[in-house]
C-alpha cells in the first residue's frame, strides 16, 4: 500500500502537466473547427507536420523559436489544405481528415529521409531547444494560454458567436449576413495552428525527432474534445485526465512483479471508458459534419 501511495506525489503532477500539454493545444484546434461545423479528424497528421516542421527549423536555423513559428504556419497550412478539401471542394469531412493523417504520417518520413541523410530521425543539439521556465519549458504555458484566449474569444467576442453560430445553424447565420464558409476555413486554419503547436512541443520536449512520434495523441485529443462536451475549458480538464492517466502508467512500470503492456494500456482503456459513458450525453454542434451550400438569389 506504502509503495502505491507512494507514486502520488509532485513528480507525477509535473508529468502530469507535461504529458498534457500536446493534447491541451489539439483539442483546442478541434474545438475551433468542429464548432464552426467541420469534423477534424486529421488532427494526427497535423500534429505530425508541427513535430517535424519545428524541429528541422530550429535544427537548420539554431533557434527554437523560429522553430515553434514555423510548426504554427505549417500547422496552418496544412489546416487550409483539409479546409479546401471540405469547405470548397465539398469532399467528405472523415476522409479528408484521415488522408492528412496518412500524409502526415508518409510525409514526415520522407521529408526527413530527404532532410537528414536518409535517416528517419533526428536530435536536437543544446542550441536548437526551448530554455526551461521554472519546471517547463514555454510551450507548456503556451498551452494553457491559448485555451483562456479560446474560450473568451468564443463565448465573449462577437466573432467567436458567428464561429459558433455557423456551426448550428449556418443558414441562419447567413441569413444574419455571416459568410459561412469564410468563417469556417478561419476556425479550420486555427484548428491547424494550434495541433501544429502541439505537435511542436513533442521534439522541444523530448529533445528529438522520430517517425510517428505523435503515437495517436491527435485520435485522444478528439476524445478529450467530445468528452469536454465542444468546450476548450471541458477539453482541457479532460486532456489532464488523459495526460494523469499516460503519467500514471509510466510511473508504474515496473512495479508489483507485473508487465509493462498492463500498465501502457490505462490510456487508451480510460479514453474508450471515458467515451462509452459521456456519448450518449455529449451533443456537439448540430451543423458539424454537414456541408453547406448558400442559396443564390435571383
């Protein structure tokens, strides 16, 4: 009992705080685009591209601030790219979200082979790192930041009201003169900047970069989303739970005589508890997923 009790204690809320943060800035960016009524399932692959973008600037340029700006635009851009897809295009919102994935996946890969001699990972050197404030480093502060900003943006500003308002009922809102789909590329291409972010922070906290680092956190990002109930507030309080839950198992391995799978597997099996119990109770944005079509007058 003295060795469980034992694993609650302040290095566990910092790993708490730390494995949050990725998931704290994707749910965010999922919040922003399925409110305005576009499903982001390619949050993974954004991710990805904010991890290899951030890390290969900063590594070329020796600083990680430049870094952390250039994951923000690739994230973005990559985020207008799904925002093509689904607004203009019309193309069904699933699938364009996990074609990023699969691009996100391939892309870094080979982007890196073509980067780094063929090798499909990376380090960063001393120079190319983010300096540690306090117990984290700044991404970490970031994070929290940019979930206030979200929230107060959305439900204090009038911008942030048409961003919800297209993403319950568009026609409405363009009845009231909102232009629907410029508002909703806009919440897409920020839901792009922030999981770039959050991509960004894996190698600046990790200190490397390797293929497929984001290891499914865009996929539990979406769940803390849908569990927050579309709130940045609510998306936050659960990315800590999931963050709580990926520190516990790491800080468990090896204890009790068990195998380490018993314990690795406590995120994800919290993620599918989590869901199976708030889903049927978790109404989202009654226009997400659905594509519109403004009627032309005569």
């Amino acid at each position: 009992m003295n060795e469980f009790l034992s694993v609650f204690s302040v290095s566990l809320f910092l790993a708490t705080i730390r494995k949050s943060v990725p998931l704290i800035f994707a749910s965010t960016g999922g919040f922003f685009s399925e409110r305005a009524g576009v499903i982001n399932i390619g949050l993974e692959g954004m991710m990805l591209f904010g991890a290899f973008s951030g890390a290969i600037i900063s590594v070329f340029t020796h600083n990680p601030w430049l870094g952390v700006l250039g994951a923000a635009i690739v994230g973005g851009l990559v985020g207008y790219l799904h925002a093509i897809a689904t607004i203009t295009l019309r193309a069904n919102q699933i699938i364009s979200g996990v074609a990023i994935n699969m691009l996100g996946v391939g892309g870094t890969i080979f982007l890196c082979q073509v980067c780094v001699s063929g090798e499909r990972s990376f380090s960063l050197g001393p120079a190319d790192r983010l300096p540690v404030w306090g117990s984290f480093i700044p991404l970490v502060y970031m994070a929290f930041l940019v979930v206030g900003l979200a929230y107060v943006f959305s439900y204090f500003t009038v911008p942030g009201l048409r961003l919800r308002a297209v993403g319950e009922h568009p026609r409405a809102a363009d009845t009231q003169g909102i232009d629907v789909n410029r508002t909703r590329f806009f919440a897409v291409v920020m839901s792009g900047v922030c999981a770039g972010l959050g991509g960004a922070y894996l190698p600046f906290f990790s200190g490397s970069f390797a293929k497929n680092m984001t290891s499914g956190q865009g996929f539990i990002a979406l769940a803390a989303l849908i569990f927050g109930k579309w709130n940045p507030l609510g998306a936050m309080a659960a990315s800590l739970l999931f963050g709580f839950a990926d520190a516990l198992q790491e800080t468990l391995q090896g204890r009790g005589g068990l195998p380490p799978q018993i314990f690795q597997v406590i995120p994800y099996v919290l993620t599918i508890v989590a869901l199976a119990g708030v889903i049927g109770r978790s109404v989202g944005p009654a226009a997400v997923g659905k594509h519109y079509r403004r009627e032309e007058k005569d």
